[in-house]
C-alpha cells in the first residue's frame, strides 16, 4: 500500500508545504512515487511539491515521479477533454498493486511503469441516492428527492451527470452502469477496452452508508451481469474503500487485467498476486486470493422433512372442509394485515412482524433457500393447495403448518409458531385417541394446554408481558376452562388480552427494548400478539 498519505480538509487539497512534509518523511535512496487523483488541486499542490522537491534536491529530482489516476466514466470524452477523467476509488487498486510491488522490493521505474499502467486500465462509475452534509457548514439546500438517483458523482460531493427517476431496480441500474464502464465503439464511451472473455477485477465500494447487507446484494447483481456479458472475473473486492463520508451510495471499478497479444509486459498472475498480498494496513479488507467460486458452488441444498402421514396419528377435523376453510380464512386475514403488523413493529419493534407473518401465509420465498429446496414447503396457502394440509388428516396438517413456520417463517417469531404447532400435534398423539377418530373439542382443548405448556419450556414471557403469549394464554386458558365448549368467548377474551397490551410495561420479546412510555403514548399493541388475535378471530369455532 501508500507509505505515506497527505490530507487536506474536507474535500479539499492539502497545500504543497504539507505534500512537501510528506515526501521529506518518506525520502529514500530508491525514491518516491506520487499518485495523485485527477482533480485541480491535488494536481496543482501535489505537483508544487514535486518540482519544489526537485528544486532543493536536484541530484534527486529523477527520483520523485508523478501518476495520475483517471478512472471516472461517467462524463463524455469531448466534455472532459481538458480536465479529464476525476480520480475514483480505482485509485485504490493502483495504490494495492504499485504498493506492493515497492514492498517486494522493486525498482522506481518498474513500479512507475505498472501503477502507470492500472491506472490506463481501470473504469469507476458511482451512483448514489444524495448528497452529504460537510460537518461545520450549513445544512444541505438542495438534494436529490425521494424519488431520484444520481449517477456519476465524484468523491467530494459534486453533482453527477445524470440523475434517474423513478429510481430503476437494482437490476435496472447495474445495467447502466456496467454500460458506461464497458461500452465499445461510442468514441464518446469508449475508456476501457474490454471485450467479451476478458479477465477482469471487480471492486465494489461503499461510498459511505451502505450496510454490508446492502452490497452483497450489488456484488451479486453486478457479477451476475458481468458473466452474462461473457467477462471472466478473476478477482471480488466490496467493502469500504473511498469514501465521500456518509454518502448513501456505492461505485463499481473494472481493472482489466493483460491478456495474451497485449503489448503489456505485465501478466494476469502477476497482477494477480500482487494484488492478493496481504497489507500490514487496517483499512484493507481480506479478499479471497482466487477467482470467485461458481454460484452453483456456493449453495448446499436443504433436504425438506416433510410430515410423515403414514407415521402419525390419523386424525379427523369435525368439518374437514370448515377446518381447511378456516386456515385459508386465516393466511388470507393475515396477508391482508401486513401493513398495520408492519406499522406497529416499526414503533415497538424491528419492523419485520408483518413481513414475516405474511412470508407464512403466502410463503413468497424467492431466495437460494427456497430454490434449493422445491420440494419444500413453501407457505401455508401453498400447502393448502398441494394437499399437504387436510381436514382429514389433522396431526399431519399441524406439523405441516410447524414446517411453514420454521423453514418460511424464520427468525423468533417463526420459532415460536413452530414451536407451538409442533407441540399441538403432540398433544393429539400423546392422548390415546383411536386412530380415524374425529376429534372433539374436549380433545382440542386438552391438546391446546399441553402445546401452550411446551412453548413455555422454550419462553420466559408469561402473561400480561406484552408479547404473543398473552392473547395464545388467554384464548387457551378459556377453551379449557370450557371444555372446548366455547371458541367464541376464548377469541373475545384473546382480542381484549392483545388490546391490553397496548397499556403494558414489555416484560419479553420485541418491544423490551424500547421505552415503555413511548409505547403507551403511541397506544401500539404488540405486534405479535395482533396475529395470533388476527389468526384466532379468523378460525373462529371452524378448528
């Protein structure tokens, strides 16, 4: 990497008595390389300093040499062809690759002549959805709305060339990009000449707030089109690299690496390696020394447990068809509720509830998990349809709605309803009913007590707790005192547990974290205990 780094202000140049200092600092007998960004100032001061140097050091003066790194596309070659090309984060992967050369010990003129080359070989173009606000200056006048994003900024927070809107999925704007990064035969385009076939290094930069999350889904999306444009990648780095502070955005840069016929005297493997050493540097981030292992490499498949019906318990709903009514009653109530869930977990909890509840009903997984398992269930609509859930067969059903709940549902909530569910069947089985019986709702009852004792074993939250468990209690609580003789008073006794929440101190779940007096001013029930109400006033006494 860079021996020695000057800065300056907040996007601004360092003078030339700070570059001076730096290159005094670092004098040796081999001598020094200046890489400098394409911007004015730096050239202007980093150039001073140079010639400032060479006027004090004369028998030195041969020893200090200056690159400049132009790598941005995102302004046409007629526009641009007096300031050129601005220095991006490429510039990263000159400092990466000359660095380590000079590590290895070098000479000046070799490793002048390949940071001179990357830098004739690398593209960066960047896109972002606004501005930043430089600390001590007044606030932002102008920025982009919520419906635009901006494409080919520059580092230091100036305007792109262009700005899109509506704002195009990811997908959509990869596709820009990668068109002004690889773009052939538009002399306006035209910066990096690379073809199908060609070794490339891809890296993806954070320009400042975008979580890790966040740009994996880009290095995925941009190396999906980069194969499909039939390029070979030989190299992935994403993480943070160049910044402009906390921008919400991320820029691609493509190094292509010598291929056979160039007149080039650097090869692909030396490139390569030096671009694997390891740096004695905090800020670098590790980076698989190979090419990037096929998609298909990458993903084990899942082997589905489905419920065994030849194994369990065979058991008949009352009204098989109202059984089967009833649950599709219930997905339904709660794909419809998702955005109230939604809205109440983003005020007492992580925001997901609504999502999650919704992903079980419907089950409209699209992830490697999902496709990595077909056979798999995949909502409990689905199973529905598959016959996977059947009134004439309601053990099987239960743990078939379990398996939604863990394999779609996921996270604590899908654990829970898995849980439960689970253990519901249990509780059938465990009560020595003949098999091919109908169940009576004395043995739901039963069933539903035992099942609400196992969840207690994995929990803490007993009721009042502001969490899911005080509606199940209270609806369970009823159905035995009853005797399973009377759902509709369980329901209503579950709906007024789930209003009362809304007046609770959190004791477990989402909603412990935040401040109880928030929660109570905002009059926010908790969003778990609003499904199971959802899903118990949906049922009704059709179980």
């Amino acid at each position: 990497m860079l021996t020695a780094a000057v800065c300056g202000n907040i996007f601004a140049s360092p003078n030339a008595s700070q570059v001076r200092r730096g290159i005094d600092l670092v004098d040796n007998v081999k001598g020094t390389i200046i890489i400098v960004k394409n911007y004015t100032g730096d050239i202007l001061n980093f150039g001073l300093a140079k010639e400032q140097y060479a006027a004090l050091h004369p028998d030195k003066a041969e020893n200090a040499r200056f690159v400049i790194v132009g790598d941005d596309v995102a302004v046409g070659k007629s526009q641009g062809k007096i300031v050129g090309r601005r220095g991006l984060a490429g510039t990263v992967l000159v400092y990466k690759i000359a660095g380590a050369l000079a590590h290895r010990g070098a000479s000046l003129d070799d490793v002048h002549q390949l940071a001179i080359w990357v830098s004739q070989n690398i593209a960066t173009i960047g896109a972002s959805l606004g501005h930043v606000h430089v600390p001590g200056t007044e606030s932002l006048r102008t920025n982009l709305s919520e419906t635009e994003l901006e494409v080919g900024l520059g580092i230091h927070n100036e305007q792109g060339s262009n700005r899109l809107s509506p704002i195009p999925s990811l997908s959509g704007l990869i596709t820009q990009l990668l068109g002004y990064l690889t773009l052939q035969g538009d002399p306006e385009r035209s910066f990096l000449p690379v073809e199908k076939g060609d070794d490339i290094v891809l890296m993806v930069n954070n320009l400042g707030s975008v979580s890790e999350l966040e740009l994996t889904g880009i290095v995925a999306e941009t190396r999906k089109q980069l194969n499909e444009r039939g390029f070979k990648i030989s190299r992935i780095l994403s993480g943070t690299f160049m910044t402009s502070l906390n921008m919400p955005g991320f820029s691609l840069t493509l190094l292509r690496l010598p291929s056979q016929g160039d007149a080039s005297s650097f090869e692909a493997n030396e490139i390569l390696s030096l671009l694997d050493d390891k740096p004695n540097v905090p800020g670098w981030k590790w980076t698989p020394p190979s090419e990037p292992l096929a998609e298909v490499e990458q993903l084990v498949g899942g082997q589905g447990v489905p419920a065994a019906r030849d194994d369990v318990l065979q058991l008949k709903a009352e009204d098989p068809d109202s059984f089967l009514s009833a649950i599709r009653n219930a997905s339904n109530k709660l794909i419809a509720a998702e955005p109230e869930i939604t809205r109440m977990d983003t005020i007492a909890g992580d925001g997901d509830a609504g999502l999650t509840l919704k992903a079980g009903a419907r089950g409209e997984r699209k992830d490697h998990y999902a496709q990595s398992m077909p056979n798999s269930l995949v909502g409990v609509l689905a199973s529905l349809d598959k016959g996977k859930i059947s009134g004439e067969n309601v053990v099987a059903s239960l743990i078939a709605i379990g398996q939604v709940a863990e394999e779609v549902m996921g996270g604590t909530s899908g654990a829970l309803y898995s849980i439960f569910f689970s253990a519901l069947a249990q509780g059938f089985q465990s009560q020595s009913i003949p098999a091919g019986s109908v169940v009576t709702r004395q043995q739901w009852a039963v069933a539903l007590t035992s099942a609400l004792d196992k969840l207690y074993t994995y929990t803490r939250a007993r009721p009042p707790s502001r969490t899911l468990v005080d509606p199940l209690a209270a609806f369970i609580d009823q159905v035995k005192k009853t005797q399973g003789q009377d759902f509709a008073s369980a329901v209503r006794l579950a709906a007024e547990a789930t209003e009362a929440t809304k007046n609770l101190e959190a004791k477990a779940g989402r909603s412990a974290y935040v401040q109880s007096e928030q929660l109570q001013k905002e009059q926010v029930p908790d969003p778990g205990a609003w499904g199971v109400k959802t899903v118990l006033e949906s049922l009704g006494s059709k179980i």
